[in-house]
C-alpha cells in the first residue's frame, strides 16, 4: 500500500505518495516541512546499498540535510553545496564505520519567499509545470547523459541500461556529490512543481506525466492515476511529491 500524505506549510500545498514497488522494502525517503520562520523544504532521496543499506543511507541524509539547511540565512547554489559537502563528509564517516558503500541520489527544493531552489544529484527529476506545458525539468546525473554531453553515441539498446547508471550521488566522495541548481522565480498560481524518483520516471514519460496533469481536477485524482499506473507496472521503489501555491 502506497504511504500518501497531505503536508500543508505556510505557502504550499503538497502530497505525496511513495511504495516499495516489488522489492522487499522501501528506500526512498520523503521529507516535506517548514524551514525556518517563512521557508518550506521538499527532499526526495532514493538509497543505494542494498536491502536496509540503502533505506539507512537516505534517512541519514535526509535528516542531516534538513538540519544543516535549518542553519542558513540566505539560499544558493554555494550554501546549499556547503550543506550537501557536510553531510557528504558525514556519510562517507558512516561507511567507514559500517565497512560499506551506501548511499543516495537526492531531490529538493526549497522555498524561500516566493521563490524556489531547486537543487539535485543523481536520477532523481524535479519539473516546473507551468501554463499546463513543461517549463522547466532537471537532467539526471547518469551515464547516458554523460556520454550525450560529451558527443560520444549512445546505442538505443544501451541507453536504457546507461540510465540506471548513476554518476552522481551523496556517498563518499564530495566530487561526486556536486548538485545541479535552478532558482525558479515565477512560481504562480495553477504551477506545479514535481519531484520524483527513478522509478516514476522508468515508467511514465514526459508526455504521460502531463497528459496525467492536465487531464484530472486536483492533486488527489493526479496522484491517484499515477499510483495505479504505477503498482500495476513499477519494478522498483516510487516516490513523488506534487506541489502548487496556496491561494493567499
């Protein structure tokens, strides 16, 4: 059963679903709370490492995130790295600990009065659906992408198995952990943004998604289709955050 949630702050309305699809446990962690006095937060990790592993490496990233986010007065690409460095040093302490390798990609996105830090690391998606069109979404940090940047072809049967490979993520090394930013100013209403985790993304399209969007009334019937959509075709873990802006 899929956990679903309705998290009010003070200038969004957001839900969320997340299941552990056909594996044995859920690893992927939502975290949605207040930052501070007039911020709200949104962080999607998806862990690696293998059954429990990976599910630890999350929550540990998340909580750590949070509160090292908790501390900072004005929000940028450099502040949020900081943040993201510390917890990065943090975990790689951890597996020494541990004798392991785990980890996690990461989403989030921040609002600060009106306006919003996105930031990611891994194959974790953040989109802004504005004017029931795509105005903006992240490029997942894996290889397929890499071999694209750097103008090497990809095989059309190879670009599937290139997507799970990752080439960023919070583990043990800070080089790795470099987070891709986009600050969103014109955040209105009848906007959403979305977060959402590989295993969304393994199954519904960018077209799909939108067409999901902009066919149901509100975010319950949206998240509703997806979720059924996806328990009958997920392989993996999900997790997806839907948020628009309170009408104040």
């Amino acid at each position: 059963m899929a956990e679903q949630q309705l998290m009010q702050l003070k200038r969004m309305n957001s839900k969320f679903i997340s299941n552990k699809g056909t594996r044995k446990s859920n690893q992927d962690v939502v975290l949605i709370k207040s930052l501070g006095n007039d911020n709200d937060i949104y962080l999607l990790a998806d862990g690696m490492g293998g059954y429990k592993n990976g599910g630890y490496a999350a929550n540990f990233i998340v909580a750590n995130l949070y509160e090292g986010l908790n501390t900072i007065e004005n929000f940028d690409k450099d502040s949020i790295q900081a943040e993201v460095n510390k917890v990065t040093k943090a975990l790689a302490l951890e597996n020494e600990k541990q004798e392991s390798k785990m980890g996690a990609t990461l989403g989030g996105v921040i609002q600060d009065n009106g306006v919003l830090h996105c930031f990611w690391i891994g194959d974790v998606k953040i989109w802004h659906i504005k004017n029931r069109q795509i105005g903006f979404e992240s490029l997942e940090h894996n290889l397929k992408n890499e071999l694209i940047e750097n103008k090497v072809f990809v095989e059309a049967n190879s670009a599937k198995k290139y997507n799970h490979i990752v080439t960023r993520a919070i583990q043990n090394d800070i080089k790795k952990a470099q987070i891709d930013y986009k600050c969103i100013k014109d955040f209105e209403q009848g906007d959403y943004i979305i977060l959402a985790s590989d295993g969304v993304t393994d199954v519904l399209s960018n077209h799909q998604l939108l067409d999901i969007i902009n066919s149901e009334k509100n975010e319950d019937d949206i998240l509703a289709v997806i979720d059924d959509i996806l328990k009958k075709t997920a392989k993996d873990n999900y997790s997806l955050i839907i948020t628009n802006k309170i009408n104040m």
